[in-house]
C-alpha cells in the first residue's frame, strides 16, 4: 500500500506560481508511473500529468502544456508538480495518484491508477 498526501495548494493571482509537492509513505515509489490530477466543481476529474518511473518520459495535457512541469524525487519518495502562468481555468482539487507498477509510457487514465491522495485546492483569483 501506497499513501499520498498532497501540500502546496493555496489562493494565488492570475499569473502566478505554484509548486505541489506529493508525499508518498508505505512504500517506494521508484517502482512506480505517478500522476497529477484535478478536479473543478461540476466537472469529472481530468488528467493534467504523468510521469513514468524513472522520470525520463512525461506527458501533459494540452492545456497545461508550456506552462506545468512534473517530476520526481524518487529518493525522497516525492513527486512534484510546478505549475507557472497559472489562470483562473487552473482553479480545482489537485490530486496525486500512483500506479502499483512501474512502465516506460506515462498513463493518462485514472483507471490506470491505484493509489490517490486526498487532494489540495488551488485557487487562481482573476
């Protein structure tokens, strides 16, 4: 078992920056795809990013392409997520999620996933 807690959410002007950090305990997590997540009110959960076990493959979702960048500490066991120019279409529930297996293709499901953090808001004011 794998669990996650999510930090570093928190209100910020359009424009700004923030970085999350998600924290895993249980086991390593160097065996395993992780990915970031989030969710607005009204709306499914949507992927946003993922990266694979040794960190040498992401991906991004269109819309924070350019502007986000994950990556991972596998020897702190943490996995991050910088996101940049951030505006109020950022606004949502950020959650951390791990895979049980490890796989050189970053996965964009959040069927593939089988751990998931409690999640951390992040407010963009315009």
């Amino acid at each position: 078992q794998v669990q996650l807690a999510e930090s570093g959410g928190e209100l910020v002007q359009t424009g700004g920056s923030l970085r999350l950090s998600c924290a895993a305990s249980g086991r390593t997590i160097s065996t395993s795809n992780m990915g970031w997540f989030r969710q607005s009110p009204g709306k499914e959960r949507e992927f946003v990013t993922a990266i694979n076990w040794s960190g040498g493959v992401t991906d991004y979702a269109d819309s924070v392409k350019g502007r986000f960048t994950i990556s991972r500490d596998n020897a702190a066991n943490r996995l991050y997520l910088q996101m940049n120019s951030l505006k109020p279409e950022d606004t949502a529930v950020y959650y951390c999620a791990a895979m049980r297996i490890a796989d050189y293709v970053p996965r964009r499901g959040a069927v593939f996933y089988d751990y998931w953090g409690q999640g951390t808001q992040v407010t963009v004011s315009s």
